[in-house]
C-alpha cells in the first residue's frame, strides 16, 4: 500500500486576540476536531500559531478555512458547528471561488445577532433581496433560505422599510389538508411555519415575536386566503413553494403591491403535489426566466449547513435521479 506523503504548515493568525482566539479553537479544541475531520489532516495551536499536518492539498484547503474562520471570528460573530461545516464545504477546492463575484459581503443586522452569508450561493441571495423586490431561493434542505429570508424580513421591519411581515406556506405536505387538522386556522397553520418561527424567535425574542402578532405587524396565513387581496408595504415570505399549483403561485406573485417584498423558497426533490399536478414553482421558474427585474439563487449540496451527512444524503438522491433520466 503507498504511503501518502505528509507535510507540515504553520499559520500565524492575525490580529492576535485572545477572545478571537478563544471562539475560533472551541471548548475543549471542539471547532478543530470538527476541522480535523472534515479535512483529514491534524491540527496543533499554540497561541496565535497554528501547525496544520497531513497531505498537502488537504492542507492547503484546511489553510483556506481557518484563516477564513478566523477572520469571521475578528469581525465579533461566534462560530458555531453549522458555520464551520460551511467552511469545511467552501474549501472543497484548493483555490475556492471568493465569496462575492463583486467583492461584496452581505451582512444582515437582527436585534439579536449579525448574520453572515456562509458561501458565495448565500451571498449572492443576501445581494439579490437587497437589489430585487422578488426573489426566488431553490434549492436543498438545510441550505439557509428560510433562514435568511426572514432575517432580511426583520432586518427591514427594525428599519422601517416595511411594515409587516406575512409569513405564508401551502399546506399540502404529507397528505394533509388544512381542513382535516384540529384546531381554528392559526392552530392549523402554525405546524407548517415552524421553521419560520424559530428563525423569527432567534432574531427577536419569543416576547417580540408574540406582540408582534397581537398588532398583527406579524401575519401568519395559508396561501389560500390571500385572494382578492393586494399586500403592500409588506415583507412576504412563501416557504416550501414547489407545493403550489400553477394558478396558486400566479395569485401569490400577483398579490404583491407597492412598497412590499416577496421571497418565493422551495426543493423541487420534495414536491408533495399529487403526480398529474405540475408544481408552481417548477411552472414559474420557466415562465419567468430571463426577467431582469427578478433575482434567481440557486442553492446545492455545498450550501448545506446541517449534519455533514445530510450533504452527502442529498448528493446521493441527485446521482440516483440522474441515473433514472439518463436510463
């Protein structure tokens, strides 16, 4: 068996902070375990100096992240276990593309937390609400679109750039229908947006979040009951979109009325729409191309920010529908 020819590289990190320090090493060397791992090689620090030992393009590719990471931490963001599989993924490649083709880094401010995009893919979706009144974000599970949608939602609510936040999602999944589930309609809404409620809760605080919705500055409705309406001055945010029908997404994109702002998110692999029922989000995207007024990102399996296990379950699910198209 040949033996693979193993290096050493020591990195200095600049500025040297203690506090900096501290959050880019993790309790008990937690955050260069999981570096170790994601990269194959061995991590030793002492102080600002960093001893990176084992093949050299995986050193080099570990190089990238931490130097990456620790920059983050300079900037006073905390590193958590999701941020740091995320630089683990950017560095796939030995020169990994920047994160910005414009050199522009998005940051988005809540009253909890700044939040920094963890990818070019992110980026650019931070860019395009920034720059586009409707957005479309496509892409897996666990890549950040809920997420960041409604950290923009609050960013421009705290600024006074809206004055709502509608929060909607068709209720098609698994079988069920709003009518066969128990409760009034907030009670039947509700378990489909609970990943925007968390994200909300996480910005804002359970306490802002509830006062919120009792000035109804906050609204939560199934997608059904926007007809005849016309939103303005309005963030709007539809999750799990692929599970509109065509005539669904073409009322929702034409609700929208001056002042408001609409993120369109959805999987195209998680469609729950019955087989002879083409999905709106599939319908539109193709309606829609070429639209310079429109901002398109699209996520894939590098943009995953859940357990590293969950990229590689995605990626197997693409080879094997590929594999079906192409037979």
């Amino acid at each position: 068996m040949a033996e693979i020819n193993q290096t050493l590289t020591q990195l200095k990190l600049e500025p040297a902070n203690t506090k900096n320090l501290k959050s880019f090493v993790g309790e008990l060397n937690g955050n260069l375990k999981i570096l170790e791992k994601g990269f194959g090689v061995k991590i030793f620090q002492n102080g600002n100096k960093v001893s990176i030992s084992g093949s050299e393009d995986s050193i080099k590719k570990a190089s990238n992240a931490i130097q990456d990471l620790y920059a983050t931490t300079t900037r006073g963001i905390e590193l958590s276990k999701e941020t740091i599989q995320m630089a683990i993924n950017n560095n796939d490649d030995i020169n990994p593309a920047p994160i910005s083709s414009s050199g522009n880094e998005y940051l988005i401010k809540t009253p909890k937390r700044t939040i920094k995009p963890r990818g070019r893919n992110q980026n650019d979706y931070l860019g395009n609400m920034k720059n586009f009144e409707i957005n479309f974000g496509v892409g897996p599970a666990g890549t950040g679109k809920t997420y960041l949608a409604v950290a923009k939602a609050v960013e421009m609510l705290v600024q006074e750039e809206v004055k709502k936040i509608i929060l909607i999602r068709p209720a098609v999944e698994a079988g069920e229908k709003l009518g066969f589930l128990p409760g009034d309609l907030s009670q039947k809404v509700d378990p489909y947006l609970r990943p925007l409620y968390d994200a909300l809760y996480e910005m804002l605080g359970f306490e802002q979040v509830v006062r919120l919705l009792e000035k109804e500055i906050l609204e939560v409705a199934p997608l059904a009951y926007l007809r005849g309406r016309t939103l303005n001055n309005a963030f709007i945010i539809m999750d799990e979109s692929q599970n509109t029908t065509v005539d669904q997404m073409k009322m929702f994109l034409t609700r929208m009325g001056f002042g408001s702002y609409a993120v369109i998110n959805g999987d195209m692999t998680q469609i729950d729409l019955p087989k002879n029922i083409e999905s709106g989000l599939s319908h539109a995207l193709k309606v829609l191309d070429g639209l310079e007024d429109i901002g398109f990102t699209i996520f894939n399996s590098k943009d995953v920010v859940r357990h590293p296990l969950v990229r590689k379950i995605v990626d197997a699910y693409d080879n094997f529908n590929q594999q079906k198209i192409e037979s």
